[in-house]
C-alpha cells in the first residue's frame, strides 16, 4: 500500500499574528498556571514564551483554562516547523507523516509494521536525519521534540492522515490491540457515525478498565466528535472530561466538561480546583441522582443533572466526604451520612467514623475507624487507601497511615491516575514528618506539589502547601513559614478550604510558641482548638489542643484551656492512640501545679516511649525540665535537657533547641560544643537550607533556586546568610569546597 501525499497549498500567509497583550513573564505567573503552562506546551522554552503574551486576563489567573489545540498554543513556533517539514521530500513526508500518526496524539506502536505492510521504503528518512527534523533506531522513529512531531502531522492534508491511519489501523489486529485499532479507525472517519462511536465507546471503556485513562480520553473525545445524537454525545464528552481528568490534562478536561452538563463532574473538578463548599454541595445532588432519586424532604441537595461519571452514589459520597474535610466543616459529614442512609447505601470510607466524631460519639467513631484503617491491603482503590490513611492518622496510627498512603500512590500510578499520588502524600506527609522522617516527608511534599500544580489540582496543592509551612515553622524557619501559610491564606479563603488555612494559621502558631511569644500563640490557637466550621475539624483541634494548653498556662488563660484538654483527654482515651495520651498527661502536667505536675509529665514521657511522635517527646523533656529546674532537681534536669537537644537537633528545630541551651545555661551549663574541624553540612544545616546549599553550589542563583523551591528570592537570601553563618564562610566558592568534602 502506498500512502498518497497531497502536495499541500503553498503557505503565501505571513505567520498568525499574536493578540495584543500586556507583557506577563512566565515567571510573574502564579505556581499553578505557570507549571501547566510548561506540562501543556511539552516543557518547550520557546512555546513557553509564544504562549504566555497570548494568554487573557482570566486565564492568567487560573479562572479559565488553557488552550488546548497545538495552533492556539504556539502558532508561530508550529508554523516555523511546518515550513520545515515541508521543505523535505515526499517521501520523507509520508514516512514522517505515518510515524507522527503513530505516536501522536495516542501512541499506538505499530510503526514498524505498517512499514512492512506498506511496503514502504525507510531510505528517504536520511533526508529527516540529515536536517535533524528526526532519526530511525530500533523502535522507529524519533522526533527532534514533540512540536516537530506534531507538525509533522499537521502538515499533511487531511486525506494523507485519513490514510495514513487506515494502514495502521490494518497492521492492529493482535491481542489487546483493538483499543488502539478503533482509535486509528475513528481518525481516519470521514464525517458522523453512531456505528463507529459505539466502537470507540466500547474502546474507551476497555482502556479506562485496563488503567489507561490517556487512551480513554482520546477515544472518547473522537467518539463524541463522531456520535450524530446530542444526548449520546454529552454522555462521551463527560466521559472524556473525567479520564482528561485522571491522567493529568486539567485544562482539556475543564474545556470538555463546558461542553456537558454534568453535576458529578462539575463537582469534582471544584473539589480539586474550585470552592470546596461549592463541591459537596454538588457531589451531594449528583449523589441523589445517580441513585434515580428525587431528595429527601426538608433541608437537603438541589435537584440538578446527575450524569455518566464513573462513580456510583457510594463513590460520590466518598468524594462529598473529601469535600467535607477540605471544607474543615465536619457537620456536613453529618449530613452526607444521613443522606447515605435515606439511600440505603453503606456510607463509605472515613464518612461514618468523621459523622460520629462530629456527634461526640467517640467510642463509635474509633471502632469506625479501625474499621476503615484496616482496609489498606495492597492493590486496592486509591481513593479508599487515602481514607483508609486518614483513618489511621485519626487514630495516631502512623505507621499504618505511611503503609496506606504508599499504597494509594503505588496503586495511582499502577491505574495511570499519577496525579492521585499527590493526594495520597498530603496524608503521608503528616505521618513521616511526626514519625521523624522529616526530611523524607519535604522531599515528597515538593514533588507532589509539583504534581499537583501541573495536573491542575490546586486545591490539593494548597494543603500540600500548607505541609511545608508547619515543616518551616518546626524548624524555626520565619520567613519561609511566613510565606507559605500567607500564600495558602490567600488561596484558601477564596476556595472554602477551612482545613489548609487551619493548618497554616497552626504553623504560625507554633511559630510564635517556640519563638516565645506566647500571647500571640495563644490567640491563633485558641481559635483552632474551638468549635465550628474551619476549626471544629477534629484533626485541627487534636493537633492544636496541646500546644494551646502550654501557650494558655504561660499567659494565664487556663479556664478554656482546661476545657480544650479534657474533650481532648476523651478523645485520646476513645481511640487508645500512645501518643495522643502521652500529649494528654502533658498538658495534664502543665494545668497541675508543684511536684505533682512532674509525675504527669514522667507518665507523659512513658507513653511517648511507646509512641512515634519523637519531636514531640523532646518538647515533653524540654518541659520536665524546667519543671525540675524550679524544683532545684538540677541533675535530672541537665539530663533531659541534652536528650532534647539532641532531638531538636535531629530535627532541624532551631528555636525549639534554642529553648533547650537557654534552660541549659539557666543551669549554669553549657550547650556541648561541635566537635573540631570543619562542620558536616549535613549535620547543622536544616533540610531547607541544605537544599538551597547544594543548589548554589551547583550554581543556580537566588532567583533560580526560588523558582525551584516555590520561594521568593529574599527567602532565598535569608537562607543563604543562615548557610553562611552556620558553617562560618563567607563565600560561594568557600560553600562549593565544603559541600565537595563532606560525604
């Protein structure tokens, strides 16, 4: 079979013209648009700068998507390559045409054969070689870049793609091929046909099944292009909406779902991206009507359009619970299982368990969520693995939660739903960072904000956000925690998110509680350890209630305090979790005056023994001490205090260690000094500024290593000046000899 090449008209035309804009460098873009930006033009420098000029007001912002077509994003660049591809033979064209048509835009590995089956003659691909448009191997051939690809495709005139398609389309008759046999079969169709977008329908269905959502996208995209019913072709735009969706394309997916009306849809993108209040309430009416049901009487969902996403009413009220918890408001978790039981449905995930919790029912709620802990076998759904993680979190069970949230990316990854795996890491985070494996806990966090930001998960982005503002904050890090919880501020209350802004205002608290300024932690923490939405989340108020305890009895404000501790002492009970007791008969301790406060405090840390909350032992001994050193028990004190040292130091928190060496020298002892020689980098540096370290010595300047790090440039500098200080140089030169020594 030959494939014809219709000469294409000649391009008389100057190149498209940009729209006017205001100059927008990509750098002035916030994080979220910026990294989609780069993941939609395929990481291309040059499409980068053609785009971002192009892009409006709105989309700038976030508010709207991205294009989505090749010609929208760089025109100028796809015309610059067209004109090149156009320079080469025929027959170099047809062999370039048939490759691109192969792997763009669903690569379907068929290449060789078709060759083969065309009896087509590779010699003329030397000429591609020769202009470094492309070069065969082994596997076929390869692309200078993916825009070279793509205009290679579109180069050529709709019939020579139509058959171009047809021959690959022929060689796909093997087992597991027939996904990719129908995708080449609806590309090469000429105009509507219901016969045709049933096979890509049935096509589509068989490639989400077989975890390749990428495939499923295109395959349902061209099945609604081809299908003649309105009603029908609603349906695959949803479809299609949903699997862009999962394998990370936001902005295809946001512009399909534009085209459909689709309630289930809608609400899980505002869950991901959009108000978070505003999605329960959605996920709720999709939920009723998925279900076929009208809603019950009285308060309750909307009625709207349900549709033909891939949940059923369980999975959507597992998602309404997401919503609940992003929200901080736990009451809707109330209303999201009473509507799971008017609709006879088992309420899924941690949703039974949060409802308890949110009715005080803390004896249920612990034997619900053991329930749901226990359900992290390998393999299993992501989104029950992460519930199944943030049950163990719930129950202080961090070893659990770390095994379940892996299991959750792993699995993600295995159904190519990659982006999942951030959501699974703002689970995981909090477990390795309490555990002691902090600086594991920031490497993961960064990468899954990357993730998240380049897959349009905003939201999720936010409280991976606000992870790094409590890491900054434990290390004593001002500035860093400062603009990570002001940025996630900002996003949260534009988007209804009660539980990263809770997080956040947390990190500034802790900020001020190891920095001494107990007046002001006592203010932001009281806040959190109260009723009510965006802090009556009970994870808020089980994370701020200790530390408030200790800010109150320093300013004199034990009568809430006391409050606080004792529904927190219930919940401690309830669960049986070791550390959340030991936090318990701390904050015991710190409400009990004299001697007797040092017996809760040495049954604190007997608890802690048992536990995994190292850092939090460490502040318990920082306690104890002082206790000791008031009751003149100097030695023990002096003991306890080293033992703390040493585990803030582990830590990276250097005003919680500065704590330690000030009650050190209240004893009329010094700090042990660093040892002789030069200092191990590794060793006195925080995981933060050892980063930023090895970034300049690598190199990168300030304003380089803040776009990496999600920093600005003054951050960067403040870190730099603490590198500085800390190994006593006073050079880059002098940075880059002593990071080349250390081990």
């Amino acid at each position: 079979m030959v494939i014809p090449v219709n000469p294409p008209p000649l391009d008389r035309t100057s190149p498209p013209q940009t729209p006017e804009a205001g100059p927008c460098p990509a750098s002035a873009l916030p994080e979220g648009v910026r990294a989609r930006v780069r993941r939609v033009v395929h990481e291309d420098q040059r499409a980068v700068a053609e785009l971002v000029p192009r892009l409006t007001a709105r989309q700038t912002a976030g508010l709207d998507p991205l294009p989505a077509e090749p010609a929208e994003l760089a025109p100028r660049l796809l015309h610059a390559l067209r004109q090149e591809v156009r320079a080469l033979p025929d027959d170099t064209r047809r062999l370039l045409l048939l490759a691109a048509a192969d792997q763009y835009p669903v690569a379907t590995h068929s290449f060789l054969r078709a060759v083969t089956a065309g009896r087509l003659d590779t010699r003329p691909l030397e000429a591609a070689e020769a202009v470094g448009v492309a070069h065969a191997g082994a596997g076929g051939v390869f692309f200078r870049d993916a825009w070279t690809r793509i205009a290679a495709y579109g180069t050529a005139s709709p019939a020579d793609r139509r058959a171009a398609h047809q021959l690959l389309a022929r060689v796909l008759g093997g087992k597991g091929e027939s996904s990719r046999r129908s995708w080449h079969r609806g590309a090469a169709a000429l105009g509507p046909s219901a016969r045709l977008a049933a096979e890509l329908r049935a096509a589509a269905d068989r490639a989400r099944a077989e975890g390749r959502p990428a495939l499923a996208r295109a395959l349902a995209e061209r099945a609604a292009d081809l299908c003649p019913d309105p009603v029908a072709q609603a349906r695959l735009l949803a479809l299609a909406a949903a699997d862009a969706w999962r394998c990370g394309e936001p902005d295809r997916a946001r512009r399909l779902a534009a085209r459909t009306d689709d309630t289930a849809l809608d609400g899980v993108l505002a869950l991901r991206a959009g108000n978070a209040a505003e999605a329960f309430d959605a996920l709720i009416t999709a939920a009723v009507r998925q279900a076929g049901c009208a809603p019950p009487a009285g308060p309750g969902p909307r009625a709207g359009g349900g549709g033909p996403w891939a949940f059923d009413s369980t999975g959507l009220l597992a998602l309404a619970t997401e919503a609940a918890v992003y929200t901080g408001d736990l009451g809707r978790c109330r209303e999201a299982h009473d509507l799971a039981r008017w609709l006879g449905v088992p309420p899924p995930g941690i949703l039974a368990a949060l409802a308890a919790a949110a009715d005080g029912r803390y004896d249920d709620a612990r034997i619900l969520l053991k329930g749901a802990a226990g359900r992290c076998g390998p393999g299993g759904d992501p989104g029950l693995l992460i519930h199944s993680g943030m049950a163990a979190l719930m129950l202080g069970d961090h070893t659990r939660a770390a095994t379940a949230t892996l299991r959750a990316a792993a699995s993600s990854r295995a159904l190519g739903t990659p982006a999942t795996a951030a959501q699974a890491t703002e689970f995981r985070a909090y477990a390795d960072f309490w555990s002691g494996r902090n600086r594991a806990a920031e490497a993961a966090v960064r990468e899954a904000l990357e993730q998240a930001h380049a897959t349009g998960r905003d939201n999720g982005a936010c409280h991976l956000r606000a992870a790094l503002a409590m890491f900054a904050a434990v290390r004593g890090e001002e500035e860093a925690c400062r603009e990570h919880a002001g940025a996630v501020q900002a996003h949260a209350s534009a988007h209804g998110l009660g539980l990263p802004a809770a997080l956040a205002q947390w990190a500034l608290a802790f900020l001020d509680l190891a920095a001494g300024r107990f007046p002001a932690a006592a203010a932001r923490l009281r806040a959190l350890a109260g009723f009510g939405p965006g802090h009556g989340h009970r994870a808020i108020r089980h994370l701020a209630t200790p530390h408030y305890v200790e800010a109150a009895v320093r300013t004199g404000g034990t009568r809430v305090a006391r409050t606080a501790h004792a529904d927190y002492h219930r919940w401690a009970a309830a669960v049986r979790s070791t550390d959340d007791l030991a936090l318990s008969a701390r904050c015991r301790a710190l409400l009990t005056p004299g001697a007797e406060a040092v017996r809760h405090y040495r049954a604190a840390l007997d608890l802690h023994a048992r536990g995994t909350r190292e850092l939090e032992r460490a502040r318990t001994e920082l306690l104890l001490a002082g206790a000791l050193r008031r009751m003149r028990q100097r030695p023990e004190a002096r003991d306890r205090l080293h033992s703390a040292l040493a585990a803030f130091e582990s830590f990276g928190a250097t005003h919680c260690a500065a704590q330690a060496r000030a009650e050190l020298r209240a004893l009329g002892t010094a700090p042990t000094p660093a040892g002789p020689g030069a200092p191990d980098p590794a060793a006195v540096l925080t995981a933060q500024q050892l980063l930023v370290a090895r970034l300049a010595a690598e190199g990168a300047t300030n304003r380089e290593i803040a776009d990496r790090l999600n920093l600005s440039p003054r951050t960067i500098d403040h870190h730099l000046r603490g590198v500085f200080a800390r190994l006593d140089i006073r050079s880059r030169i002098e940075l880059v000899r002593l990071l080349g020594e250390s081990p």
